[in-house]
C-alpha cells in the first residue's frame, strides 16, 4: 500500500499543463514507473538495483528518442 501511495504522490508532483490525453500519458507512465521502481527495490531491498534499472530505463528512452524522432 505504502509503494502506491508514494507512487500516486510522486505522479501528483509531475502534472503539467497542455493536451489532457498528453497529460494522462505522462502522469500514467510516471506512475507505473514509480510502482515499478518501489517493487524493485521492496524485492530487492538494494537501492542500487532500483537506481540501475532507472537508469537503464532512462538510456532506453534516450535510445529510443533518437531512433524515431523526426530529422
């Protein structure tokens, strides 16, 4: 319950304004991530496996931006 709450929190602190769809998205992303990365690290109990598999989610999205944005 406590890795929800935190993560409904976290998701709050990114709202943002524009498309409410977009918004949605976002807010919806952020908030599995969050539950995501909290399980990992109630499982695992090591703060550098949740860090690791942040960072390798942030190395995907950098990826995964330059394969198919638009030039």
């Amino acid at each position: 319950m406590a890795i929800i709450l935190t993560s409904i929190l976290f998701s709050i602190m990114y709202i943002s304004t524009g498309s409410p769809a977009i918004v949605f998205i976002d807010l919806s992303t952020i908030f599995i991530d969050s539950l995501l990365f909290g399980v990992i690290f109630y499982k695992t109990n090591n703060l550098y496996v949740s860090w690791i598999a942040h960072a390798l989610g942030n190395l995907n999205g950098c990826l995964m931006h330059d394969l198919f944005s638009i030039k």
